[in-house]
C-alpha cells in the first residue's frame, strides 16, 4: 500500500506496536549504503529510535541480492516482526523477492522512482510504501495495481506469437519479467503474485471478449506510460523522515541538519530541478528560524576582528556559492574542479586554465592570494568574491544563476561547514568503500554516519573532504582526457552520447568503479562535450560504463539530458532502454542496483551492450516519430 | 656517552613489546642493575664533590670551579634524575596495568601473576581489597561498577560489529552481528560482547542540541 505523509505517523505507531506486542522486538533496517540521503536518513531514523526506545538492526546494503541475503532468515519467522528499507524496495516487488511471509511487515522509505506499481494496493497492509503529497511521483500518478488485469495482460503476452502492440512486450518487460538471475539462476524477480486459478477462459460473446481485449489494451498503454516517463528521483528520504521527527516533536538542528544535507545532494546530483529545491527549502528554512538560538547569534559583531567560538552547533541559512569545497581549497583549485565551470572553461586545459586566471583578475583577486588556501584569506577577498562574480561571469562564460543558491551551513566553534561541503565529505568517504566488498561498503557507511556528528568527529568530516577533493579532481583531469583523446562516442546530433572507461587511460583508478562517482563523471562529461560543441541543443544523455572491478564487473550509469524545470520528475530515459539490451544479448545482470539507470554486468559484456543500446535508442527514437507523426 | 641510561631504555622498551594491556615479566636483574649505575653515579658525584671542598680549603677564597668539574657533576646529576624518572615510569605503567586488570579482568591471570614481582602481587591485592569494600553493600555502593568497560550512559547501547559473530539471542528477540552493522543491544548484554572484541560503542551524540562533549 502507498501511504500518503499524512499519515507518516499512523505508520510509525503501527511499527512500535508491532514491535512492543511481539517477541522478537527488533525492527531491521536495510538502508542504501551508496548515497548521502541514506546515511542521513539512517541517522534521522536511529536517532529517533534511541529517543522512542526502539530496538534495531541497521545493515548498509548495497543491491537487492543483500537485501535477499539478509531477509532470509525470516523467511520462516512465526513472529510479527517489521523490516525497514530505507532508499531501497520501492521499485521492485521485495516481498516476494525475499519470500518473505505476510506476519513480516515491509515498510519502505525510498527515494528512487518509479514505485512498482503492484505496491499501489489498498488491501496490502503489509507492505507499506511512504510516498508524500508533493513527490514528483505522488501516489496519484502511480497506476493502482490490478491483479487480474495485470495477469491477463500477462497471460495475453504469453500467448499471442502475432502481436500487433509492441507496448504489450514492453509492459511484460517493464511488468516484472527482469529475469536478472543470480548465480543459481533460480530467483525470479516476477512482479505477478500468482496466476489466475481458473485456467480456462470463460465463454463469452464477441463484444465482450473485445471489450476485455481494449481493457487490457489501455491497461497495458496506462502501464508502460508509467514505466517510461517516471524514472528518477522523488523526494527525499531524510525530508519525510524529517517530517515524522516534527510531529514527534523529535526534531532538532541535528535533524534539521541531515535533512538539508539530503536536499543538497539531490540538487548537486541535478536529481531535482531548482525550483523544487527551493520549495523544499523554503520549508527547512521555516524550522531552522524556530530552532535557532537567539544567545549564539549575538557571539559574532559585525566589523569586528574576534569571534567567538559556538559551543553549540548552530545551523542558519544563507546564499552560498556553488563553488565546490571552497571553503576547504584555494579560489583558483575550487573554480577550476567546480563540475560546471570546469565543463564551461574546459580547466583542463591550458586554456581553460587562462581563462580562468583572467576571470580571477577582473575579479581583483591577486593570483598569488587565489591559490591561498580560502580559510587564511583575508574576508576582502571573500567579499570580492562574492561581489564580483556576478558582474564577470557571463563574460567568461558563466550563469551567475548557476553559481549561487540558497542554502545552509552549520556552525560549530570556529568551524564553519556548508551543506554542500557536507554532501561532499560524506560522498568522498561513501566512494572510500570498495563496491564489489561489503564489508569494505559497510564500513565506510559507518564512516559517513559519524562524520554527521561534527561535535566529535569533524576530523572525519575533514578527511571525507580531501577524499572528496581527490574525486574532484580525477574526475576533471581524466575525463579531460577523455574528451581531448576522442573516447566520449556520439556527435554532435547522436541521440546520446556515451563513454567506456576501461577504454581510457582512467581505468586504472580504482575510484571509477563506483556508481556515485561514475555518476559525478557522467554529468560532467555531459556537460564538458556539450559545451564543446556549443549549440543550443547540443546537450545529450550520458552513459557511462566504469571500470571493472576485482570481480570483473563493470558498472554502467546513465543521467538525462536536460534539466526538467518545474516539479516534475527528473526522468531517466535509460531505465527501459537498458532492460531491453540486456534482454536482447542475454546479458544477466550479476547485481541489482536500486536505481533503474544503473547496470552492473561482466567486463566482456560491456562492449557488445553498448553497442546494441544503439540500435535499441535508434528503435525508440524511430518509434517516437512514427507516435509524433500519427 | 650512548651508554648513559641505556638499560632504563630497554626496560621501558621491553614492557612496550608486551603491547599495552599484557606484563612484562618484571626485569629484576636490570632494576638492580640501573640502581647500580644510579649508585654509580652518585659515588662519583660524591667523589667530586669530596674533592672540591678539599680543595676550597687550600686556596685562596673567590676561587671560581672549574667549568669541566661543574658539567661532569650537571651529567652525574642529570643522569641519576634519568634513570630514576624511568624507573618510577616503569613501575607506574606496571601498576596502571594490574589496576585495569582488576576492572576488566576482575581476577588476575596466572600468567599474569607469574610475570609480577612480589610487591606488585601485594599491591595488586591491597587494590582488589579496597577496591570490593568500596563496591561492597555493607561498607560501600553496594554496586559492582567492574560490571561495565565505561560508565553506561543509558539502559540501551548503539554498538557496531567487529566481526561477523552470526545470530545473538538477546533479551528482546534476536540479532545478526555483522561487520559493520548497527545494532541496539540492553548495556548488560552488551558488556561481554564489548569486552572480547566483538562489537565496539557507537560514539554517537543524541543530536546537536545535545551537547555530550
């Protein structure tokens, strides 16, 4: 069932009776181990835990066979026990992918989109999927499941050889028959929960057999429409955790905090459009203003040189620069590693370089004081900064609006950390883990979850942030090369553009395995040849196959074209496309990712699926036309 | 000059070999043998000094003291400080040792035992002596506070795994220990898995408005 944020905290009262009346009390929690949201919403929700007295078990986990892994001992639970995916489950159909029976409740908090349809079920209280009023994918939009509609859709697919719907092969597809098997091969990730038990069709009339093939028609078009246009992101996990703390008059700046951190990522990873953003901001804003502390705002005078140190953490908004680490590098480096001013300017190259150095001068910022680290910085120069930019940007090139935004920072003693610093800190101590280990993986999510706790761990948050500088900088450099040496595919008019990494020369960093960091590349590149090409509509999706790892599988990642502005869903067009090309080469996907547009696979798949994704698009985008013309 | 308080470097270095919970054996041999070098010292040093007063006697007063004879009695001195600051560490670090035992351990090993010398084996069980009557209900807290590795803050724990220790069966159902999960297990069943290494303390503050430093 999908259950609406008004109702967040019915849910939670039913999770604490359960675990109250039952003899195992212990929720277990399966959170996403691979983004900054789950780490803040693990916190959000451990912290609330420890408040209400809750027992649990939290493990990070990476893909759905861990899920299975971990849920299988309650495959044969006789007691009423609660399982918790954060950032995980709402896509596919857990329960009967973990075989788990109905005395075992599922309550699922994810952020990835689109939700299975199969959860939109009223009379499923077992299964329990949170969706909020303003998702970009509200509980309205998501087609409400109909078994027996769904299995003679199914049953219909199986049986007609001279189909004249292609969309019917496109629901099966997009309906759950993802034969992803593992290594045994057994498990079946069928969305059907069961046939029908009468095997034989009735003896109907014509027209009525006609009117049930349209009703299964329009079922099957109302379906794949819904699996085609909602692949992305929807809101915010640590959000609507963030919300049940509220009406549990839980919250805190703790809270607070990891919920702005969970925006800011979605809004850095362009998961979001800026104007949801700031909806959503406007929102934390209003709770930061009610906890702020009047007695910690008097500590700093204006115009004078001593501050003093907060001995509370205190967090306030304001208008930052999108400027990435600035406050942990120099101007120059964090101008020069910035994603967009890096793709615009092309830093990579000494002409970039130049460029950048004369934007610099016309800001009247010394060179020699714009590679000092910005912490020793006189405040003139922030100043400068700050006030110059915007006059010298679109001359070089630059959006003065996507160089600022309204955000956060935390305050702490004489520490002073964005929200964006944070998202960073925490990715580079995620990208730590080794994707393939999940010992490795765990660990560095325990990493990330301390370093939320900048009262005693603002050592691990600094060490997160010269990791996170590290991936910056690989990131430019090597796809610099990239760019430079050819290897990004697709022209100027390609329906997309796409780059294999273990064709470069980057394959050798360890880091561009890891699907947040080939996420991070791909947007990059998206924009950097992009702007080489510099048109109007010369802006296209990316993939990007990463480099394999110890156990020879690569990851593939894909992100969209341009940027969906309103509140509407940020959609993914790879998801179908990359079901479709491993259907047709057989491919077997050795790990389920959480995420629709992402792929793992075998290293000597790799080309050969990247060469039949360009047949498959090709199709779709012919497709598209015929639909256009008609 | 390098063999100046070079056996007292190689007492402190042998406990440090030991890692910092386990004892040395306790080095009788070198202890008297640094108390020798110390004796040594002050004999020269008294020697000096004999020497300079016999000396001041048969000369003229206002007479400075020879800057050589100053230094060799400066190192003398310095030397036998050195020496004794090391012994005292080396003791103190023994003591410190024997006491965590006792809170940790709650009884002392044999192999343990075997490696202290008397008067530590005498102190070890003065400190154990005070140590129960202070925690005993008829003269003191009436508490056993060697239950618990650190003071609990709380009936419940956030612990991490350390290793991969399967199903535990605690009071209010069960649980998986795994490397690197998270688990919320009550303070007293908690404690054994704490101290044979098997998860560790979360050192988690409850939120920012909360101020645990």
């Amino acid at each position: 069932m999908i259950v609406p944020g008004v109702h967040l905290k019915k849910v939670y009262q039913a999770i604490k009776t359960d675990s109250n009346g039952s003899e195992d009390q212990s929720v277990l929690c399966l959170s996403a181990c691979v983004d900054a949201d789950s780490v803040c919403a693990s916190q959000l929700l451990l912290n609330l835990f420890n408040r209400e007295g809750l027992h649990f078990s939290l493990i990070p986990v990476a893909c759905y066979e861990e899920v299975r892994e971990h849920c299988a001992p309650l495959s044969n639970a006789q007691e009423v026990k609660t399982v918790l995916l954060l950032n995980c489950g709402a896509t596919e159909d857990v329960r009967s992918l973990c075989n788990l029976p109905s005395n075992v409740r599922i309550v699922i908090v994810d952020h990835h989109r689109p939700v299975w349809h199969g959860h939109n079920n009223d009379d499923d209280m077992d299964t329990l999927v949170l969706v909020d009023d303003d998702d970009p994918v509200p509980k309205s939009a998501v087609p409400v499941y109909d078994q027996q509609l769904d299995n003679e859709v199914a049953q219909s697919d199986d049986s007609a050889s001279e189909s004249d719907n292609s969309d019917i092969d496109d629901l099966v597809d997009s309906d759950g028959e993802k034969e992803r098997g593992d290594k045994g091969g057994e498990r079946g990730r069928k969305r059907k929960r069961g046939h029908n038990e009468d095997g034989s069709p009735h003896t109907r009339g014509p027209a009525a057999r006609a009117e049930t093939a349209a009703a299964r028609r329009r079922r099957a078009e109302e379906v794949d429409l819904y699996y085609s246009d909602r692949n992305g992101y929807g809101k915010p996990s640590s959000l609507l955790l963030h919300t049940l703390c509220h009406e549990l008059q839980h919250d805190d700046n703790f809270h607070i905090w990891c919920a702005i951190v969970a925006l800011t990522e979605q809004l850095l990873f362009q998961q979001i459009s800026k104007q949801q953003y700031n909806t959503w901001r406007d929102v934390i804003a209003h709770h930061v203003a009610m906890h702020q502390d009047s007695d910690q705002l008097d500590l700093v005078q204006e115009g004078s040189l001593l501050s003093m140190p907060r001995h509370k953490v205190q967090v306030e908004a304001c208008e930052d620069l999108r400027l990435t680490l600035l406050r942990y590098w120099t101007i120059e480096d964090s101008l020069r590693y910035t994603c967009y001013v890096a793709a615009r300017l092309q830093t990579w190259r000494q002409k970039g370089l130049d460029n950048l150095r004369s934007l610099l001068t016309y800001m009247c910022i010394p060179l020699k004081h714009a590679s000092t680290a910005y912490k020793g910085l006189r405040e003139v120069y922030n100043g400068q900064l700050r006030s110059q930019l915007p006059r010298f940007a679109p001359q070089h090139m630059l959006a003065w609006d996507s160089l600022h935004f309204n955000s956060f920072r935390l305050q702490y003693k004489h520490e002073e950390l964005g929200a964006s610093d944070m998202v960073f800190a925490i990715l580079g101590l995620l990208t730590e883990g080794e994707p393939g280990d999940p010992d490795s993986q765990r660990t560095a999510f325990n990493n990330a979850q301390s370093a939320l706790h900048v009262q005693r761990n603002l050592h691990i948050v600094e060490r997160g942030v010269e990791l996170a500088k590290q991936m910056c900088q690989d990131v430019v450099h090597e796809c610099g090369l990239m760019i430079t040496a050819g290897k990004v595919k697709g022209g100027r008019s390609a329906d997309y553009r796409w780059v294999n990494v273990a064709d470069s020369n980057a394959q050798t960093n360890l880091r561009f395995r890891h699907p947040t960091v080939l996420k991070y590349m791909a947007l990059f590149l998206r924009d950097a040849t992009s702007c080489r090409y510099s048109s109007n509509d010369a802006r296209r999706p990316m993939v990007v196959a990463g480099a394999p790892d110890e156990r020879g599988l690569c990851c593939l990642v894909s992100v969209h074209a341009k940027h969906i502005s309103g509140n509407r869903l940020q959609n993914n067009p790879f998801a179908r496309p990359f079901i479709e090309t491993a259907s047709a080469l057989n491919i077997v996907p050795l790990k389920s990712a959480f995420e629709n547009a992402t792929y793992h696979i075998r290293k000597e798949d790799v080309t050969a699926f990247l060469g039949k994704l360009q047949d498959v698009v090709a199709d779709y985008r012919a497709a598209a036309q015929q639909a256009h013309a008609a | 000059m390098s063999e100046l308080g070079r056996r007292a470097r190689e007492l402190l270095k042998e406990l440090k070999s030991y890692g910092n919970r386990d004892l040395s054996p306790y080095n009788e041999e070198l202890v008297r043998l640094i108390f020798s070098e110390v004796d040594e010292h002050n004999a020269q040093t008294e020697a000096i000094v004999s020497e300079l007063r016999r000396q001041q006697e048969g000369v003229e007063e206002g007479q400075e003291v020879d800057e050589a004879i100053a230094t060799t009695m400066c190192l003398h001195y310095e030397c036998i400080k050195r020496n004794k600051r090391m012994l005292l560490i080396y003791m103190n670090e023994r003591m410190q040792r024997l006491r965590e035992m006792r809170w940790t351990l709650r009884a002392l090993p044999e192999a343990q035992k075997a490696r202290c010398c008397q008067s530590e084996i005498q102190f070890y069980n003065d400190y154990s002596r005070v140590l129960s009557v202070y925690m005993s209900r008829a003269e003191g807290l009436g508490m056993d506070l060697t239950l618990d590795t650190r003071p609990p803050k709380d009936t419940f724990v956030n612990v991490r795994g350390l290793k991969d220790a399967g199903e535990v069966i605690i009071s209010y159902g069960r649980a998986t220990i795994l490397n690197g999960t998270i688990i919320s297990l009550p303070s007293e069943e908690a404690e054994p898995l704490i101290r044979d290494g098997t998860v560790e303390v979360v050192e988690w503050d409850d939120g920012f408005g909360r101020n645990k430093q």
